[in-house]
C-alpha cells in the first residue's frame, strides 16, 4: 500500500508536468458527461418522472455512476489501457519485477484527468442529496457509501476483465465497451427504465444494477427491505470470475507470450 | 548458476496471406503454422561468467531471455536458475535478477533519474543504507554524479542507456542479463558502457547474460560465446578458440616506398596498388616473421600490420556454415 502512495506520487509528478495538457483534458471529460446532464435535464422538461423517478433521484442515480466510474477509471486505468502494455512489451517489463502481477498492472499508470467528471459527480451530490427527498437516516447513509464503494470495484471488475481478454485477442476487444463505457451512459438512468430484460442481465450477469438500481430503490423508500441495502455487497462476488479469467489469461500469456 | 536442459518452444503463428479474399476468410478459419523457437537449448553458465548469446535476428535469442527471466514458460525442458525454476518462482526468482532491455526504457520519462531509483528501490524493498552505497558506487563507476538529477527525457541517449544499467543494479542481482545495450550509441558511450560492464564482472561477480549484434561489444566483453539458430544452439566456446579456427588465414597490409615487391609462393594478393599491397597467408606455410622479413627485405616499409579475421568476419562466416 505504502508502495503504491509512491506510485502515485511518481505519476502524480509526471502528469503535472503537462499542465496545460492535463487542465485541458480534465475540462474535455467535464464537458462529455456534461452533455449526458443536460440529456437528463431536457428530458424532465418535458416529463415530470421517468418509471416513477423524479429528476432529483435521476440525478443522484446519475452521480453514483459518474462518481464511481471516474475513480474507477482514475486507478485501474493500468487494465483499461492494458491491451497498450502489452502490445509494447510494457508488461514483460513488469514482470521482472518482484511483485504480484495485479498489483505491478495496477500501479502502471493512473489518469488524474478523470476529475473533470468527478468534480461534477461530486457537484451532483451536492445538489441531489438534499432535494431528493430522502431523510438521511444512518441506514441510508450506509446504502449510499455502499453503492459508491461497490460500485468503483465492480467497474474495475470489468476493466480486469477487459484486461484479461486482451491476453487472447486484440481485434474487436472494443466490444467491451459496451459494457464499460455503456454501463456509465446508460447507468445516467436507474436500469429498470431499460426494460426487465436488459435489467435481469444487468443483475446476473453483469451485476451493475445491484449497486446502481436495487439500493436506489431503498433510498427513494420503494422498498423497504433492509436486504435492499447490502445488494452491492453481493455484486462484489463478480470480482471472482473477473479474477479467475485474469489468472486462466494470465496463464496463457506465459506459454505464448502473446 | 545457469543451467538449461532441453528447453523447447514452439508457438502457434496465424498464418496471413495476401488480398482481400483471403483476409475475410482469415475472420472465420484461421490456418495456423507451428513455430519451433526453441528445439533442444542446453547449456550452463557458471557464476561470475561473462557470455555473449548471440544469432541472426528471430533466431531464438529473446525467447531464451524471456525463458530465463520468468517470463515465458516453456513446453519442456528444465531450467534451474540459482536453483529455483524461473517461471514456477517467478517472484523470489526476479529478486535475483537484473534485466536491461535495449530499447525499452524502465524509468519514468519526466521525473529525475533518481526518482525512479527510489521507485525501484521500493519495488525490491531495498534498504536505504544498501541503496545508497550501491548507488554511489555505481554512479562512481558509471561518471553520473549531476546527470541523475536531470528527467529522463533530456538525457541522451547515452547517459540514459546507463541510467538503465543502474536502474537494473539497484538491488544487487547476481546476474544481469543485458539486451543489446550498446544499440545506438556513439563511440564514446559504447566504450564507457563496456568498460563498465567488464569492471562490474570483475569486481562484484556478476554474472553477465549479453545479447548484441555489435560484434566489438563482444570482442570486448566476453569470453565464451553461445551461438543460436533457428532455435538450436549451434555453438558454446570460447572466441579465441573460434578464432583460431577462423584465422588459419592473416592479413598482411604494408604501406612501402619504391618498386613493388616480389611475393613469396605462399601469399595471395588480396589488392596491390602503388604504395600499398595486402595479401593473405597461412601462418602454418609462412610464419609471421618470415613473411614481414621477406617484404622488408625488397622494399622500405612505411607501415605494416598483420590482421586476424575479426569476430564480424567470423559470426558472418559462422552464419553462412550454419546456413541461419
């Protein structure tokens, strides 16, 4: 852990070292989920709830994504741009070195720039959090640290797996980004808007409803089942198929090195 | 201690064929080609040796470094490295080891140098004390003293070629496999990268692994050279007993005043121009001093040098027997 505050440091100095750049790219990834806002605002101006969500819970559902994503992204940015590492020999590199494989992937890079959007998730919460309508008892308080907690491991969760299918192939792995880059637009809105269909498979197989759409159900007081509030808990089971298809890539990459 | 017992690799490579035709085809069924990178290697390196691995390009020489490094498992064979197997402890195993890739840098582009030495440092958990007594030695050694206070991006190419050397130094390995380490160097780094090299072999017993195609590098460094192609190793032996194979052949060259000389029966003239001749001879037939004596005796000579094949002539001649 001590290892990685170094890690961040270094990483730290060297992005500062392009500020320009940096400022520029942060205020770009500002602007890009900007736009998703306004999508959200424009449509409320026409309806006053979407399945039952008024604009302030769109909101925070909106900011939990937002939020989680950004850090998500911010520090597992070395299994994002994975597929990079290896296609330049980044990673035969790390592995000569005395450390786990998750951790040295891990610490290879960081992308500050991602708090452009989450300052404005933070700007949601700020707003959101009062006007929803939520009295703010502990157990909400806890549902809502849950689902930011669970969140950003479940978003890395699908970055180690992204990782983990570019040990087999290159070409086309942009189809992951359905789900990663996908789950942040469409997670603007609670999942079940999407229909029962997308909703299930956004539950069993690619759990991003449980700490997105289920514990907001609890926050808004639709339901009322404490179980509600421990669902992102249970998304944190997907972390062992994700780490499972890592070590089985992983594996292959040692008898192919490619 | 080194030892490789009949490792073999072999990779399965897509096979891509021209047009588009074939392209689209290749979306659904994909013919594959089987390609033995490693057939059989054995051989054993002793600690404190110094061994040059050298071969044509795509002869096996990486996948051997990667083999030895743990990064690469391979599909049979046994290798003990200090008594461990490199890729079943990988960890423990790379403690013990420095790597130093040509042309793929591991500092930190835009920091200082010794930024990314304390990076290293508490990658390999080296204590401070030791750290700072290797780095000085080190960068003694190596003449860096201001350099490393600089960021990476403005050193040239040299200085950050021996940054590099020492990045891999940091935390004492016993043995440093160097990937082509003089690539792209002027002259003058190149000689301080080898004399730096040879002094570290001398004076801490590190064993030295160097991959190159720089031929001086190995006239310079070692003594033992392994040959690899098409994935066999092809040679293991020392580079005098290779030139002795070689050089039954030497090259007189004597720059002279006045008539062209005479040659004796066993020289064959490779040029004879005014004011110059160069011939070869087989020291066997015609000793040395017999055939300087029999030039000097007709003519005045400016200068004279005797020259043995070099290791280029050799590994090229070596190639060409080998057909790699």
């Amino acid at each position: 852990m001590k290892l990685y505050g170094k890690f961040f440091s270094i990483h730290l100095r060297c992005q500062m070292q392009y500020k320009a750049s940096f400022f520029m790219t942060s205020l770009g990834q500002f602007l890009v989920s900007f736009s998703l806002l306004l999508g959200i605002f424009f449509m409320f101006l026409r309806f006053n709830t979407v399945e039952g969500f008024t604009f302030e819970q769109v909101l925070l559902c909106s900011a939990v994504i937002l939020f989680t994503y950004s850090i998500a992204e911010c520090f597992g940015r070395g299994f994002d741009a994975f597929p990079m590492m290896i296609g330049n020999g980044e990673f035969d590199r790390a592995l000569v070195r005395p450390r786990s494989e998750v951790f040295l992937v891990l610490a290879s890079k960081m992308e500050f720039s991602r708090i452009g959007r989450l300052l404005q998730a933070i700007a949601l919460f700020c707003y959101a959090i009062p006007t929803s309508g939520i009295d703010w008892s502990a157990d909400k308080v806890l549902t809502l640290f849950l689902m930011i907690s669970c969140g950003v491991v479940i978003f890395f969760g699908l970055f180690v797996i992204y990782a983990a299918i570019s040990f087999f192939t290159i070409e086309g792995i942009e189809v992951m980004n359905i789900v990663t880059d996908g789950g942040r637009e469409f997670g603007a809105y609670p999942f079940s808007i999407y229909g029962n269909e997308v909703l299930k498979i956004l539950t069993y197989v690619i759990p991003l409803a449980l700490f997105q759409y289920y514990p907001l159900l609890y926050l808004i007081g639709v339901r009322d089942n404490p179980l509600y509030i421990f669902t992102p808990l249970i998304g944190l089971l997907f972390l062992i198929p994700c780490y499972g298809l890592w070590r089985f890539g992983l594996r292959k990459y040692k008898s192919t090195g490619s | 201690m080194i030892t490789l017992q009949n490792i073999s690799k072999s990779f399965r490579v897509a096979k891509r064929q021209t047009g588009l035709g074939n392209a689209a085809r290749a979306l659904f069924s994909r013919e594959y080609k089987k390609v033995q990178a490693l057939d059989n290697v054995s051989f054993t390196i002793n600690e404190g040796e110094m061994v040059g691995y050298i071969g044509p390009n795509g002869a096996g020489k990486s996948t051997t470094i990667k083999v030895m490094c743990g990064i690469l498992t391979p599909d049979s064979g046994e290798c003990k490295i200090n008594g461990r197997t490199p890729w079943k402890e990988r960890k423990s195993h790379v403690r013990d080891i420095g790597v130093v890739f040509g042309q793929r840098s591991q500092l930190w582009w835009d920091v200082p140098v010794i930024d990314s030495f304390e990076l290293i440092r508490d990658i390999y958990k080296v204590n401070s004390n030791e750290y700072q007594k290797t780095l000085d030695t080190l960068t003694e050694l190596l003449d860096l003293g201001e350099i490393i206070k600089t960021p990476t991006r403005s050193l040239s190419l040299g200085q950050r070629m021996r940054c590099e050397i020492v990045a891999s130094l940091l935390h004492n390995p016993k043995i440093l496999f160097l990937d082509e380490p003089t690539i792209g160097l002027d002259a003058v780094s190149k000689i301080a990268v080898r004399q730096f090299i040879k002094n570290l072999n001398a004076e801490m017993k590190t064993t030295v692994i160097l991959t190159t195609h720089d031929m001086q590098d190995i006239e310079a460094l070692t003594e033992r050279i392994l040959l690899i192609g098409k994935g066999r190793i092809l040679l293991d032996g020392s580079l005098t007993e290779l030139q002795k194979r070689f050089s039954c052949e030497k090259t007189l060259i004597v720059d002279y005043n006045g008539q062209m000389p005479k040659l004796s029966d066993n020289m064959t003239p490779v040029e004879l121009k005014e004011g110059r001749l160069t011939v070869t001879f087989d020291p066997t037939k015609l000793s040395v001093s017999d055939a300087i004596a029999y030039i000097s005796n007709q003519v005045e000579v400016a200068d004279i040098s005797v020259v043995s094949i070099s290791a280029e002539q050799m590994v090229a001649a070596l190639y060409e027997e080998h057909k790699i």
